[in-house]
C-alpha cells in the first residue's frame, strides 16, 4: 500500500492542534464567569496534571504507527498482532495514570480547596480523571489511522471530539454545574474521540 502525505492531511493537522491549544482559551470568558475564584484556579491545576498524565505515551504512538505502516505495506499476518498489542499496552498505559489520579491526584486535589467544597472538587476530578483514561487509552486510534496513511481521518476525530466537548461544556455551564460540567465535557471528549477513531478506522477504505 502506497502511504503520502497530502495538503488536506497537513490542514487537518494544523487545524487539530489550533482546536486542542485553542480549546480552553475559547472557553475561559465562561469558566471566569460561571466558576468562583477557586475553582477557576482548580481548573487549571486539572488541565495541569493532566498534561502531565497524558505524557504516560512514553512515544508509543510514533512508535506504533510505523509498525503499522510496515505491517499494512504488506505483512498481512502481523496486522491483529500488532493491532492487540497497542490496545493492550494503551490498557496498561490508561490504567496506571487512572490508578494514580484516584489515589495520590484525588489526595492532592482534596488538599486544594476548603471542605465546603471538597466534595464538587472530588466529582470534578472524578469525571476529569476518567476524562484523562480515555483520552490516553483510546488514542491508540491514532496510531492505527496514522499508520494506515489516514492522517486527515485522525486529525478529523480530534477535532470533532474537540467540538463536542465545546459543545456539552456550553450546555452544561448555562445549565449551573460549574466545574463538574467543565469536567464531563472534558470526557465527552474522550468518549467522542474512541466514537469517531473507532468509526473511522473500521470504515477506513483498505
């Protein structure tokens, strides 16, 4: 299979990483304007550690999409194997940061606010953490379109989930849940991103 690069797959690439640095800054009028103080500066203790989180890849996405690409130009038996494997390790990966983030993160967010508002504070990291798991364990979908040459498709299921979690986090403030709304929208992009990586890939025209 010949794999290139074309000048829809570069736009969609930039556009990708405009909409995920974008994302919060878009955003940020509404979390000043629903959130208090405090839980504007949790917020970003949040997006914080779970920057940090998602450098559990370790770079098995680059790593991974070549060993795709040599499979699908022409190691047909290899293809499930190393398809597994990177679902199996990204299990691994996503577990651990989830294990962490409901222990030691639960602690130290618990140690950040007052205990009036311990228990928003721990419902926020809750569905923020689980955000993290999905958004680490599913994002082997990128290195399954990445390397079957579908770059625009992998770019096109940032960017959608993107626009989903914009989307539910609008509804959700104007709707009164503060941080916690701030939170889901966060794993609806999760959820969108394992939504249209999976459609993508399994529709994918080899």
């Amino acid at each position: 299979m010949n794999i290139s690069i074309k000048k829809r797959d570069v736009l969609w690439s930039y556009g990708s990483m405009a909409l995920t640095m974008a994302v919060n800054l878009l955003l940020l009028p509404l979390y000043i304007y629903f959130f208090t103080p405090d839980m504007v500066g949790l917020w970003y203790v949040f997006i914080s550690i779970g920057s940090i989180a998602l450098l559990f890849d370790f770079g098995f996405s680059i790593t991974f999409a070549r060993n795709i690409t040599y499979c699908w130009s022409g190691a047909q038996e290899l293809k499930a194997k190393v398809l597994k494997a990177c679902q199996s390790i990204y299990a691994i990966l996503g577990g651990s940061a989830l294990v962490l983030m409901y222990t030691l993160g639960m602690y130290y967010i618990g140690s950040l606010v007052s205990p009036s508002s311990r228990w928003e504070a721990y419902i926020a990291w809750a569905a923020y953490g689980f955000g993290i798991f999905l958004n680490l364990y599913y994002s082997y979908y990128i290195s399954f379109l990445r390397g079957v040459g579908a770059i625009t498709l992998a770019n096109k299921s940032i960017v959608y989930a993107r626009l989903l979690q914009m989307v539910f986090t609008i509804i959700l403030l104007l709707l009164g849940f503060g941080i916690i709304g701030a939170s889901i929208g966060y794993l609806i992009y999760g959820l969108g991103f394992k939504l249209f990586g999976h459609r993508f890939f399994y529709k994918y025209e080899h």
